[in-house]
C-alpha cells in the first residue's frame, strides 16, 4: 500500500529535465498547428474565417507521445518513492572468521586441559550456537594461514580443529595482524559484512595500530576471546623441558579494547563467554541492519511498463523505421552459439566455433573454462589461450604429448610445473625425461615429497625396463607399462606460466575430475595435509 505521505523522489534533479522536454513539445505543436503555417502570408484577422477545421480529425501525433515518454523516463530516474529498502542482512546470519592462535604460549595449562583445548572448545560451542551463517577458520603464530574458507558445515572445521597445534606452524611466533589480513580476505568473498574473533592469551602493543586502522577502514568487526590466567604457567619446549612463564596479557587486550574499539571477553568456566560474543555478534548485525534502513527503495521501475507501452506505437507507419525490429532480432540471432549438447550433459553446449557475438563477451579462457567445467576436456584444451589450463585439459583427457607441450611452454618455471612435465613425460613412458623434470624439481624444492615419491617409482620403473632390455633384446623395452602416478595437490604459483597469462584460480573449479588429479595424493591424516599447505601458502605469499 502507498504511504502518500511518505512518499518523495530520491534523485528530485532529474525533474529539472521536464523544462526542455515542455519546451520541446510546446514547440513541436505550435509548428504542427495549421495556422502557423499561414500566419506569415495571410493577416491575423483574416486567418480564423479562412481555415476550415471540420474535416480535420483530432489524433495521436508522435510529439505528444513524445513529450508522454520523456515524462515517464524523468520520473522514472527521478526515484519515486515511498518505503524504506528492506536491509539485505535481515535474513541473514553474519559471517564468521575465526582466527586461532597457536604460538607455544598456548600450550600452557594453567587452564584445564590447555589455553589451546580449551580455545578449541569455546569455538565448539560458538559453533553450535550458530545454527546458520558461514564461517572460516585461520590459524597464526608468525604468520596466518586459512585453515578452512568460509562454509556452513562445521562438521568440517571439526575435522581440522582437532589436529592444530603449534607444531603445524611454519614460523613460531604472534603475528595477529597476519591473521587479520587473511580473516579480512576471507570475509571480502561475501556482500554481507560480518565479525572476526581471535582466540589468544594475548596481542602484543606492536601490533594495535593494524588494528586500529583495520577498525577504522572496515565494517567488520574485531572480538576476542582472551584466554588464560594471571597467575600463567609454564611453556614446555621440544624436549618437556619448562622454558618460559607465560601469563594472560590482560592490559594489553584492555589497551587494545581501548584505542581500537575491539570487544574483548574472557575465557569462563561456563558457556557464559561463547553466549556474550554471540550476542555482540548479533548486536553488530542488528547495528549494519539499521543503518542501512535509511535507504528508500526505489519504485521507478514500475514506469518502465507503460514507457514500454508507448514505445510499442512507434511501430506504427510512418512513425519509426520499421526494420529497425529487424536489425535487432537478427543482431540476437546472429550465428547463435547455443546448440544441442552432443555428450549429454545437462545445460547447453557452446559451439566448437565460437560466434563473433560470443566472442563479444568472454574471452577465449572464459569459454575453456565454460567447457572445461561441463568435462568437454578436448574442446577446452583447443579453446584456452593459457598454457597451463590448456596442458591441464589435455593432460585430464590423456593427450598427454600435447600436455608436455604445453607445460613446457610455461616460464618462469617452478618445482610444480617440473612435476607435472615429470608425470607427462612418466604417462608416455619416457621415463629418463621423467626423472630429470622430478629432479628439476626436487633441486628447487628438497622437501617436495610427491616429487621425490614419483621420482622413486620411475626410477624403479626405468631400472626395469633396462633389465628386461638387457634379458630379451629383441622385445620394445616400451612393453612395461607405468605404475599409478601422483599428481600435484597445489595449485600453481603466479610464476608457473606466462606473465601474460595469470594464472587461473583452482578454487571455484566444481568438476570432480579436476579435483581427483589434485588431491590424489592428500596426505593420510588433516595434520600432515595441513602442515603441507601452511608451508605452500607461505612459500607462495614470499614469491
């Protein structure tokens, strides 16, 4: 219902463009009127008695509509309105990153089991808090890490949560303000701004002034959970060995709460500190959903209907060029790239030849990628500009020369893209090229355990080939087929191709099969893949 006394324009300087649009029109019908055209060869007196109006019909003429259509598009831009915009949050949980320090410091069990357990817990109970609403997990010490981007399943930050200690970490350390960045990074993948909690015994004095300016640039919000005791306790070394005395840094999270505006609570016995932050979590939620009730929802779209309806008369004759209609079904229509899908997938299929208009809007890389997605492997591979993508859909669809190829063409080159060459070359059975790309690799990277794993099993493989060489010259040493090669479970760095070609995010792939050649070789236990993935990212963030 329309609330007249609410109602207003939210753009009123578009009226302004009825002036000319009256104007116009006032113009356009005093040329149309008969008289006019005789005022200037017959007297004014005369003209009245000399022009004969009975036989001339009253009809719709092109500048009335004219002047009808102008106004409707000006009130249509001008943002008629008369109700508030309902916010987008309001069915919505905020989102949730939180970020888990793991510095040796929380090892201490001044609280029951430990600072780190007992973190691990109160995320636990936040968790089953939250029946909705997404959340990320980080974990820090001298660096962050994104242990898991945002999702709705707890079920899998139960599984990581479990196995992370201090342990995992690449670089010991308390270096919050990395884990800010990555919390940051992955809160930005969502329109609705949400909170970050740091689970710590303590953020260091260096480190306030990222947080202030984080709180002043951003709309998320920054909590933390301080957990330990005044009193402190002892972190135990590799060896079991007391070392250093560590206590709850409970001036400093008040300093912090201070000058950076970040809500702060401490760890209780009872549930009463997961139940406050979600509140204040709620509370800043609640804050966004009634700032953003000052916008007024725009209603000039309902005058698109009839400015419509008017464009509809133009079509009549002598109103408009009528093949105009024409040019534009057949502009739609031109070489039209949908076509029936020959390898039965659900959806459409893009054309093995691209139409001009297709080309209009996605790149070559964007219509691989389309193809890719749907397992068309053959087409994406002829239809990507990217090295790296291209030797990924041929390597998935067994053509693996052309894979070779393709990786070889990558430069500069990293430990992963020799490993990938060493699998091309390991799948046709060239084995001597396999073992050089492995070592390639392994020379840039000593600690590359897939590399290393396949390099053994080719060697051994070689050394069979050449023994059954030596004992039946006269057989193809080519006979001896490959054993199950591993493939890389990382995606490539940006210096794994081409810097005119960067390099494509594995992260939105939903194909299976890509993932399969990926995560083949994900270490048996979350700890051992997590370790690995913590150490890939910090490589990676230094390149």
């Amino acid at each position: 219902m329309i609330e007249l006394s609410q109602f207003h324009f939210i753009y009123p300087l578009w009226l302004l463009a009825l002036i000319p649009s009256l104007t116009l029109y006032f113009l356009l019908q005093r040329q149309q009127e008969a008289t006019s055209q005789w005022r200037n060869l017959i007297s004014a007196n005369l003209l009245p008695y000399l022009i004969d109006k009975k036989g001339e019909k009253e009809r719709v003429r092109p500048y009335r509509l004219l002047l009808a259509g102008f106004i409707l598009a000006t009130l249509a831009l001008a943002g008629p309105t008369w109700q508030r915009e309902p916010s987008p949050f309001a069915e919505d949980e905020a989102p949730l990153a939180i970020a888990l320090d793991l510095s040796p410091s929380m090892t201490v069990t001044d609280i029951q089991p430990s600072r780190l357990e007992r973190g691990k817990q109160k995320i636990r109970d936040l968790l089953a808090l939250r029946s909705t609403g997404s959340t990320a997990l980080v974990a820090y010490s001298g660096s962050g890490h994104l242990v898991m981007p945002l999702t709705e399943d707890s079920r899998i930050i139960e599984t990581y949560l479990t196995v992370l200690s201090p342990n995992l970490m690449p670089i010991p350390g308390n270096a919050p303000n990395q884990a800010l960045k990555v919390a940051d990074t992955a809160l930005s993948k969502t329109t609705v701004p949400g909170s970050i909690l740091f689970i710590t015994d303590g953020i260091g004095v260096d480190q306030t002034q990222a947080f202030i300016e984080y709180s002043q640039q951003s709309e998320n919000d920054i909590v933390v959970l301080g957990i330990g005791t005044l009193e402190g306790g002892n972190i135990a070394d590799a060896n079991n060995t007391t070392s250093t005395y560590s206590r709850l840094d409970r001036q400093g999270l008040e300093k912090l709460s201070r000058q950076a505006g970040v809500y702060v609570t401490y760890v209780s016995l009872d549930n009463s500190d997961v139940e406050q932050i979600y509140q204040h979590i709620q509370k800043h939620l609640t804050d966004i959903e009634k700032s953003d009730s000052d916008r007024w929802r725009n209603e000039g779209y309902w005058l698109v209907y009839p400015l419509a309806g008017l464009l509809l008369l133009w079509f009549r004759r002598g109103w408009t060029i009528q093949w105009l209609a024409v040019f534009l079904v057949g502009f739609l229509l031109w070489e039209s790239p949908v076509l029936a899908d020959p390898y039965g997938n659900q959806g459409i299929y893009l054309a093995e030849q691209p139409s001009s208009f297709v080309n209009l809007w996605l790149t070559r890389d964007q219509q691989g990628r389309w193809l890719f997605e749907r397992g068309n492997y053959a087409d994406a591979a002829e239809r990507f500009d990217n090295p790296f993508w291209k030797g990924i859909a041929y390597y998935i669809n067994k053509d693996f020369e052309q894979a070779t190829q393709q990786f070889s063409e990558i430069k500069p080159k990293t430990p992963e893209i020799y490993f990938n060459l060493g699998n091309a070359y390991a799948q046709q059975e060239d084995y001597k090229n396999a073992l050089k790309n492995y070592d390639r690799a392994l020379g840039m990277r000593s600690d590359y355990a897939d590399a290393q794993n396949n390099r053994d099993l080719v060697q051994k493989l070689l050394e069979k080939e050449e023994e059954l060489a030596k004992q039946r010259p006269e057989e193809q040493s080519g006979d001896l087929k490959a054993d199950k090669i591993v493939e890389d479970d990382t995606p490539p760095s940006d210096d794994d191709q081409d810097n005119d070609h960067p390099r494509p995010n594995l992260d939105g792939i939903g194909n299976t099969a890509i993932a399969d050649l990926w995560l083949q070789n994900v270490q048996t236990t979350p700890a051992d893949f997590l370790k690995q993935k913590f150490q890939y990212q910090l490589e990676t963030k230094d390149q």
